[in-house]
C-alpha cells in the first residue's frame, strides 16, 4: 500500500524564469519547499506548531534529477510523500510535474533542530506517529 501523495498547484511567473523562459533550476527546489511546507500543515505542523515547540526543520541533503524544462506561465504541480523518518529528520520523495509529465524528481531529507542552539534533536513523539501514518511503502 502506498500512502497518497501530497500535491501543491502553482504558476510559473517571469520571476521564476531565466532570460530564455525556462525555469531556473533552484526554483524547482522552492516549488519542492512549497510542497513540504502545505504537506506538514495539512498534519498539524504549520507554522505555529513549529513555533511553539521549539524547534525548526533544516534541509540536510538534496538529490534532484531534472528531466524537462518548465516554461513561463505552465501550470505545475509540486508533490511530496515521506519515504522514511528517522529519530531526527525525515525523508521526502518529491517532483515536479505538468500534467502527467514528470519535470523533475527528488530526494529531500530535513533535519529537526533545537530552535535555539541550532543542533539536533528528535522528532516529538506525536509527530513521528503522525508521520508514520503517511508512510510510503
């Protein structure tokens, strides 16, 4: 069984765009942190959440393969499901897509970090049972 996957609609502007109107390769990791972002909001872990516990997410590691360009005005889609979750961090599987065109794929892990010193820390109890519900498998 395989958990659903998380998607997140959105534009490309001028400002996402190089001089030739393609989409600028480091834009497809926001369009990825836009996905993660309303992904754990619709869990309960928005921004307040993430506030008042103290803590914050950091990306750790990042593997993105591009396949094919998006342009200036394409309706996109950014997706996100969890893969794993560690002690302090977890994994994402994500893309990018037009349609059912796959623009590109990646692996993004973030790590939980103390708010204030900035080191890590472990997932909060509800959370990683939360996350585990959501599980890809």
């Amino acid at each position: 069984m395989t958990a659903a996957e998380f998607s997140h609609k959105l534009r490309v502007y001028i400002e996402d765009t190089d001089a030739g109107g393609i989409v600028y390769y480091v834009n497809y990791l926001k369009f990825m942190e836009r996905a993660r972002t309303e992904f754990m909001r619709t869990l309960g872990y928005g921004k307040d959440y993430i506030f008042s516990a103290d803590l914050m997410f950091v990306v750790r590691d990042v593997v993105v393969t591009y396949m094919l360009p998006a342009r200036l005005d394409d309706e996109l889609e950014a997706t996100a499901k969890i893969a794993r979750v560690r002690g302090a961090g977890i994994v994402f599987h994500q893309s990018v897509r037009r349609g059912e065109e796959v623009l590109a794929r990646g692996e993004v892990t973030v790590a939980c970090v103390d708010r204030a010193q900035v080191k890590p820390r472990r997932l909060p109890p509800e959370m990683v049972a939360q996350l585990h519900k959501q599980l890809e498998t």
